[in-house]
C-alpha cells in the first residue's frame, strides 16, 4: 500500500494542503506552492511557552509552519512538569521560550524557532506586526487584553468603514483551567476581538477585608487575612514574596494560628498556596485538546485548507464531554476593534496638551501616554533614551508633528483604567482638526 | 514537599492523592504508536500512570518524521515502539515504560490472553473487524477499553467496558443539600435559638441566610397548611416575606437569602439520577456484587427507612454572609448529622456483606464514608459491545443524526457551501464505510493520487450499502462529505491526534481515577468546523 508521497516527511500533510476540496476556505489553492508559502513565507508568534505554547509549538511545527516565534517572560518550576512536556527537571530555572524553542528544534528538523524572553510590553508595537497570524497561550486576561489592543491597533478602514483586509491580523486565543477550556478565533474588525467580548470574563470575586478581619468564616479568609493583613502589621515594609517558600510558611503557620482561634477547619499548606498564588488547576489532556484546536485553526486561517471556527469554542469534559461552538458577534462601538475613538482638536494644541486630554477622556482614561504616528515615535515615556530623544516634541502642536494632516490615525500606549486597576494598552485614535480640510458636512459623514 | 508531590501540585488539586495513587498503580497498553497513541500517552505518562507497554510491529518511516514527535531522523528504519517508548521514557522517569515490537492485529488473533494482564487497552488507528475482535476479548477479561482514531480532519473517541461506577463525579455545578425545605430536627433547634427579630443590627445582618430561610419557611408553612411556596405567586410572596424582615437594604445575609430561596422551593426527596440507579436490578445484591453496588444496597435502605425519602447528609455549606460564630456552629450541625446519617449506610452495608456472606470489613471505612457523602451524584456508564453499536446502532438516533432537512434545502436552494449540524453523523459513517472499502479493495479511499475519482463513487457505493445493511435513509448524505473523506485518503495529521489523544487520555484519567463522569456514547471530532458530536448509537 505504498505511495509515491510515503517517502516525504509531509505525507500526511500533503492529503490536506494538495488535494482539492469542496468543504474548504473561498481563498483555498491546493497545490506545492501552498505549501512551500506556509514553510517559507507565514510568519507566526506564538504567545506563552507553557502548557499550551508548548503544545503549540510541537503543533504548529508539524502543521508545515517552518517559521516560529515565541515570547514568554517565566522560568521553567517544577510544578510545570506534569503538562509542559518540553521541559525537564533539570531545565528548572531555565527560561521556558529558550527551552521549548530548542527542544522543538531538535525533534522536527527545519523548523526555525527564535525564543523570546522577556514580557509582551517589551518588544515595540512594530514587533508584533512582523508576523502573519499571533496564537495566544495565555493563563491571564490582562495579557490577552494587551495583545488583542497591539493587533487590533494594525487594524484600517477605508473610507466606508470597512476593514482593510492586508491590515487585519488575525489571532487564534485558547485557554484552560482543569478539565474545561476555550478556543476562539479573532479577525480585528470582522469578528469579535477580546474587548468586545470581554464580559466573557468576569474579574475574580475578592474577599471584602472586613470579612478577612472580623468575620472570617473560611479556611480561605484565614489564609487571605494572613497573607493581606497579617504580614503587613508584622513586617512593616517588607513585600510579600509568593515565590520565597519562608513567606509561604509563614501566611501558612498564620493562618493556622487564625483558624483555631476561630474554630475553622481546613487551612492546608496547598490551599495556602492554591489561595495567595491563585493557582489554576491545570493538566496535560486539556492543554493537548485546546492546542490542537488552536494549530489546526491556524492552519485553515492561513491556507484556506478547511471552513474555520466561527468563532468560539468551548470544552467541558468534567461530566461526559461537552463542545459547543458559539458564533459571538462585534461590537460596534469596542474602542479597541472600531475604527478607532474619534479625538477633535485645535490646530494649536500641542502634543504635551494632547497627552494632558486623553487622561481625562472618558473613553480611554489613559495615563503614561506614549504618541505614534505613521510609526514614528512622537513621544516615548521609556526607555530613558528615547524620552529624552521625543521630550522636545512635547512643545510642538501636534498639527505640525503630523505635516499638517487634517484628518488621521494617531496610535498611543499607555495605561488604561482607574486606580489599581491599570494595564497596559494600545489604543487606536481618529484625530481630526477643526476647520482645516474637511467641511463639517464631511466630518459629520466620517465621524 | 517532597518532589513528586510538588510536580504534581496541578493535577493533585483536580484529582487528589487518591486519584493520583489509582493512576500510579494503573498499567497501560498502546496498541500503535503512530501520532494519535503517542500522543495519548504522553499526556499519561507526563501524569504519572504506572506503567506503559507500547505495542506496534512498524519501523520509522520518513513520513513519520512529519507527523509524530516521539520520533526523529536517527530513528527511520528502527522499531517505532522501541523509539516512541524511549522518548516517553525521558517525560518521566517514575514510570515504567516498556515496549512490544508485534503487530497489534496479530496480537489479537493469536494471544488474546495477552490483555488480561492491563488495567487498561487503549487501542489506537485499528480498523472495523480488529476492534470488534479485541472488544470481546476484553469484555470477556473485563479489562476497560478505549478506541481513538485519527482519520484527516475526524476523530473518534470510545469507551468499552461492561460498567464503570462513579462516587467521585466532582459535577461542576450541583445543587448543595442543604434540606433547607426538610430541615432535620437538630438543624430546626438550632434556628430556634435565633431571633429574626432582634433589633440590634449587627447580629441582624450577621445572621446566616440558611437560618433565615429555614425560619421563614416555617413560619410560611404554618400560614399555608404546611406547604412550602409551590406557585409562581407563592414563591413570589415568599421573597417578599424574606424582604420584609429586612431593617435596612444593604443587608447582604438577606440579598442571599432571596437569591437562595429557590433552595426552599426545590422538591424533596432524591433526583431521577439516583432513583435509577437505586431501581436498578444491580441492587439487589448477591456474593457477585461489587463494593459499589453493596453499597447502594445499603443506600436503599436507609432512603427507605432513616432517611424518610432523603439520602444521607453531604455534611458541608457554602460560604455565606454570617457571624464567625454562627458559621462554624452551622457547619458543625451539618456535620454532625452527616456523621450520623454515615454511621447508618455504615452499619447497613456491614450487615448486608454480611447477609451475602462477605468479611463485613471488606469495605472499608473511609469509602462508605465517600460514598455517603457523594450519595446524590452517584454515576453508573454502561457501554454496548462495539459489535452490536456496529450491526445494530440505535437506529432512529443514528437517522437524526444523518438528517438536517434545513441544510439540505438550503444547499439545493442556494447551492451554499454550508455544513449541516449533523456533520459528525456523516463522518461516522464514512469512516466505517472507508474500513469496508479497505477490505474490499486492500486500501483506503483517496490513499492515492491517481484513483481519486474511482475511490469517490466506491466510497458513495459502499456508505450506500452500509446504510442500507443499518436500515437507514442513505440520501441524507452529503456529496461534498464524501469527496471529503477521499481527500483525507486516511491521513493521520498531528494537530487532529493531538485532539484526539488529549480525549482518550482525559478519559483514561477519569476512568482509572474513578473520578468524574467518563463520555457516553461514540465522540467524533468534527475538525472542518469543530462541531463534534457525541453519538448516543
């Protein structure tokens, strides 16, 4: 049962990438060509080298994709061990991204992975926009959130509204937490990116601190009063370090303390840990379930190969196993997906002015404002060298830093949101200025 | 902590020690490790299961090279049992690996008794007449088995064992047993002892609402007849009742005392689940029965007699707003009667094992008390022969899920290129009919190239025939699915494995755990548009 293909290492892949189909992708042209793109031209990132950016990488490997990246700021710990099957023992304290690219590359000869290691903050916007698809394995919302505002900020209309299909950037996103998980599929400006979804995820409930001080019922409170409470009236300035096993203990033999004084039963060392760590449950199958669901959308995206997700899918297997495929839909305003927030200006204002306003605006509330326009940097508030490369820009009207455009897209970075709340962000804004260019009737069509 | 426990911390949160001890004393057999067994495997080895023999008689090929991780360059030509055993190997050294460079179907044929020395087969890439020959001898060794199949852009996933029983089904989301609208007479005393009415507003808004609701719900039945709120009015009333003991709006104990109200309306007595597996002939046990069914003997009993239509206690309550005091006095009521209500199905079970002439500490303590305690959620699988799924599907289940008149009318109509629903349906199918059209014509549909056209219109002849031998309608299926199973031309892509294997490894960990609910019915992984199917065939 030989075939004149069984002697190629894409035997298997050839079936899906060579051969005609009628339940496939409208932009789907099976041939070698097709192939050889995926190996030599698509480009793709992948976000987070743990239990999933490990399934992933191994995946996307053996999906024809020769040209991976692969971003993650964590070290390798122990208790990674029972999922991220690239890592070893002795690869404890070794950056996860260098582990796993170097392991995947020494399994499936040719393919090419360049480690990342550092936080998503840290690479420039333009880093992001080198790739052709992003696929996210994250454990955080606040990392999601800021990765989806990076590509949603590629994101153009033209002037019906409409995205412009050569800057969308399409994402592929998955998620567990025990036996349960989520794959979804973002394309900024056609379907729902994060934002637009983002009640999907509810922030976690926190203990009220009365509770933790008065009426602590829970094995949980006693443990949290220790941790948020307790630790700062005994050790007056000295910052609670999860990851140092002495402090651990301590909250630990607190909360004991705590729990007996109250007559409140269950305080363990694990819950200890699994309370102040916020430990998410989390094991092998579910991430190989998730991780192949993400690989093979990626796949269809890029080549057409098959009819893609549309557009989130959800996993349960705590009970039989359930599957559901959700079709979410846009909204129409999201600040992030939109075609951005519409900002009207004074030709005379200038940018430190400009800055000034968009803290105060109710849609962004934005602080530590960094300026892009056109890719040149306007103004930066790190690193130290280009701030104080930019400074000087503060003085100068905005309407002159952008040759006198009347009407354009302006992309800043900063942090969004109120008090402890903040994260990082990137945001797309519509400048216009009055009473130059455009008529009002225009502006009134286009905003 | 000692290292494994630390390395296991994740899963040790999910399944506990006692999960993690069962997988460690589980031994495993693979038949094939292409890219669907390995995969399936690594997920357990990375677990820490006992033992893994794996068993395939092929050599590295360079086309595994694209396909399977447990492989390499240095390995084409070498046993792939040999290479794939000694990567797993390397993900964990606490787990004895070994491998069997032998054909799996013929390993079926002439050693049968081979399996009997497993906890567990899982068998991977086998066609029709090899499952349903290692089936029987597996049934027969009660031995559990488990079917995963990669096939182009499908899967499938299926259980076989006689019967699985549950205690720890860990549901996600379960109604807490409160017995809010049954509260036993310890629970009544200890509401006795608070008054609603107390004008100092600490203590008001310190009050548990599980004190709150028991007393409102008395105070209702003796205006109502000693009835609990039924109709929709009533129960209306009821949380107005609640609202109206409130001294001032922000009382959080009383927000949650309306919000939990439904608990008060809630019927008594056990749920449909339970009252099947309590009818069921099993429990009327013999010196044959298992633990698990002696046990529901005992369960039973007590419904009928000490519990007064209700099982034995679950012992524990939510949190919720109250005085720490009033809390841990709460839990302890609840616990006590647990305790008690334990004692109970304890003694029961001891003089049934008795009656059927077992050592009456056969069973030990710390399970009758699980079993006590996880009465209401209960689980019993139960699995058809595979060669009885095959001859003799349910029959109108396998039609409804080959039929969706919607797509059909839609595609003649706007000749769109959309899928049914029922996809997964049709892939079943075809994957069947492609296992026949391999004896028939010694290969699989669209294997090569050059014979796609003639492989279409045999595959669509031999689905026909199948159907038909099913006694189904055979035009509900879809041409274009048909073109697409040829495409496939029995391809084994690494990202569809991975699924697959993640489903078959996740269930083998909810069997050998007897933790969680394991699928019913026949999973197909429906990869074109990730609309998968469990087949209840």
């Amino acid at each position: 049962m030989a075939d004149s293909t069984s002697q190629s290492r894409s035997r298997d892949l050839d079936k899906l990438l060579l051969r005609p189909g009628n339940l496939v992708g409208s932009t789907f042209e099976p041939g070698t060509q097709l192939r050889e793109d995926i190996k030599e031209i698509v480009r793709v990132l992948v976000i987070g080298a743990g239990g999933l950016g490990c399934e992933l990488l191994k995946d996307l490997a053996f999906s024809g994709f020769r040209n991976l990246e692969v971003i993650d700021m964590d070290r390798i710990e122990v208790t990674n061990l029972n999922r991220q099957f690239l890592f070893r023992l002795g690869d404890v304290g070794k950056p996860k991204a260098e582990v796993a690219a170097k392991r995947v590359m020494e399994r499936v000869s040719g393919v090419d992975i360049k480690p990342h290691f550092c936080r998503i903050e840290d690479k420039p916007i333009s880093f992001y926009n080198d790739f052709s698809i992003i696929v996210l394995g994250l454990d955080s919302v606040e990392a999601r959130s800021y990765i989806n505002s990076v590509a949603c900020s590629f994101l153009e209309y033209d002037s019906d509204d409409n995205p412009r299909e050569e800057t969308i950037k399409p994402m592929v996103d998955g998620g567990t937490e025990g036996f349960k998980g989520h794959a979804r599929i973002i394309m900024p400006g056609v379907t729902p990116c994060f934002e637009c979804t983002i009640w999907l995820f509810p922030p976690q409930v926190k203990f009220p601190l009365c509770t933790l001080a008065e009426t602590p019922r829970t094995a949980a409170h006693c443990i949290e009063y220790a941790h948020l409470i307790k630790w700062d009236e005994v050790h007056s300035g000295k910052t609670f370090d999860p990851d140092y096993p002495e402090h651990m203990q301590w909250v630990y033999s607190e909360a004991v303390k705590r729990a007996e004084l109250f007559g409140i039963p269950g305080v363990t060392y694990s819950l200890t840990q699994g309370v102040v760590k916020n430990i998410i449950p989390a094991i092998a199958s579910t991430n190989a379930i998730i991780s192949a669901v993400c690989s093979l959308e990626t796949l269809k995206i890029v080549s057409g190969c098959s009819k893609t997700l549309t557009n989130y899918l959800t996993y349960n297997g705590v009970e039989g196993l359930h599957t559901k495929v959700t079709e979410f839909v846009r909204d129409k305003d999201c600040i992030v997906c939109g075609p951005g927030v519409l900002i009207e200006l004074e030709v005379s204002i200038t940018l430190k002015k400009f800055i000034d306003l968009l803290e105060d605006h109710p849609k962004l509330l934005l602080t530590r404002v960094s300026v892009t326009y056109r890719g040149d940097n306007l103004y930066m508030q790190a690193p130290p060298v280009l701030e104080e490369m930019t400074r000087s820009n503060l003085d100068l009207p905005l309407f002159e830093l952008m040759s006198k455009t009347p009407t354009d897209i302006v992309h800043v970075t900063g942090a969004a949101g109120k008090g402890d709340k903040k994260q990082s962000c990137s945001r797309k804004l519509r400048v216009v200025f009055k009473g130059v260019g455009v008529t009002d009737m225009d502006m009134a069509g286009g905003a | 902590m000692a290292e494994p426990k630390v390395k296991y911390d994740r899963q040790l949160r999910i399944w506990g020690e006692q999960g993690q001890a069962a997988l460690e004393k589980a031994s495993i057999c693979l038949l094939n490790c292409g890219p669907t067994g390995s995969e399936t495997l690594k997920n357990l080895v990375l677990g820490g299961v006992g033992s893994i023999t794996v068993v395939d008689g092929s050599k590295v090929e360079v086309g595994d090279l694209g396909n399977n991780f447990m492989v390499d360059e240095s390995s084409v030509g070498e046993s792939k049992a040999k290479c794939v055993c000694a990567f797993l190997q390397e993900l964990n050294d606490a787990v004895k690996a070994k491998f069997i460079e032998d054909c799996p179907e013929e390993l079926i044929e002439t050693n049968p008794s081979f399996f009997s020395q497993f906890t567990l087969v899982i068998a991977t890439q086998l066609v029709e007449d090899s499952m349903v020959k290692l089936d029987r001898i597996c049934r027969e060794a009660n031995i559990i088995l488990i079917f995963a199949r990669s096939y182009g852009l499908m899967g499938l996933v299926r259980i076989s064992v006689k019967e699985h029983t549950v205690i720890e089904s860990k549901p996600d989301h379960f109604l807490d047993d409160l017995r809010l609208n049954n509260p036993w007479q310890e629970l009544r005393r200890f509401t006795e002892t608070i008054d609603l009415n107390t004008t100092d507003a600490v203590v008001h808004k310190h009050t548990p609402y599980i004190i709150i609701l028991v007393k409102i719900a008395e105070e209702w039945a003796n205006t109502h007849g000693g009835n609990l709120p039924s109709t929709r009015e009533e129960k209306r009333q009821f949380k107005d009742l609640i609202k109206s003991k409130m001294i001032t709006m922000d009382e959080e104990n009383y927000k949650e005392a309306m919000e939990a109200s439904y608990k008060v309306f809630s019927p008594r007595g056990i749920g449909p689940n339970l009252q099947k597996i309590i009818d069921d002939s099993c429990a009327e046990v013999d010196t044959n029965s298992s633990d698990f069914w002696v046990m529901v003997a005992a369960l039973k009993e007590f419904i009928a007699n000490e519990g007064g239509g209700e099982t034995p206690l679950e012992g524990s309550i939510p949190d919720m707003t109250s005085s720490t005091e009033l809390y841990v006095n709460l839990q302890k009521t609840y616990q006590a009667k647990a305790e008690a209500d334990f004692l109970v199905i304890e003694q029961r079970v001891r003089n049934l094992l008795e009656k059927i002439s077992r050592d009456p500490a056969s069973i030990s303590r710390a399970n009758i008390k699980s079993f006590s305690k996880n009465a209401r959620k209960l689980a019993v699988c139960r699995y058809r022969l595979i060669e009885d799924e095959f001859n003799s599907p349910v029959q109108p289940e396998l039609q409804k899920y080959l039929t969706d008149e919607d797509y059909r009318t839609l595609q003649e109509a706007n000749s769109l290129k959309v899928l049914p629903e029922n996809t997964a349906g049709g892939l079943y199918i075809l994957l069947r009919a492609a296992d026949r059209f391999a004896v028939n014509y010694n290969k699989f549909p669209g294997q090569f190239d050059s014979e796609m056209d003639e492989d279409i219109s045999r595959l669509k002849t031999t689905a026909v025939g199948l159907l038909n031998d099913l006694g189904c309608n055979s035009s509900a299926l879809s041409e274009d699915l048909i073109n697409e199973m040829c495409r496939y031309g029995a391809s084994e892509l690494h990202a569809v494995a991975a699924f697959v294997g993640g489903v078959a490894s996740q269930e083998v960990i909810k069997l050998i755990t007897r933790q969680f609910i394991p699928m019913s019915g026949t999973f197909i992984f429906n990869g074109i548009d990730n609309k998968s199917q469990l087949l209840l065939l």
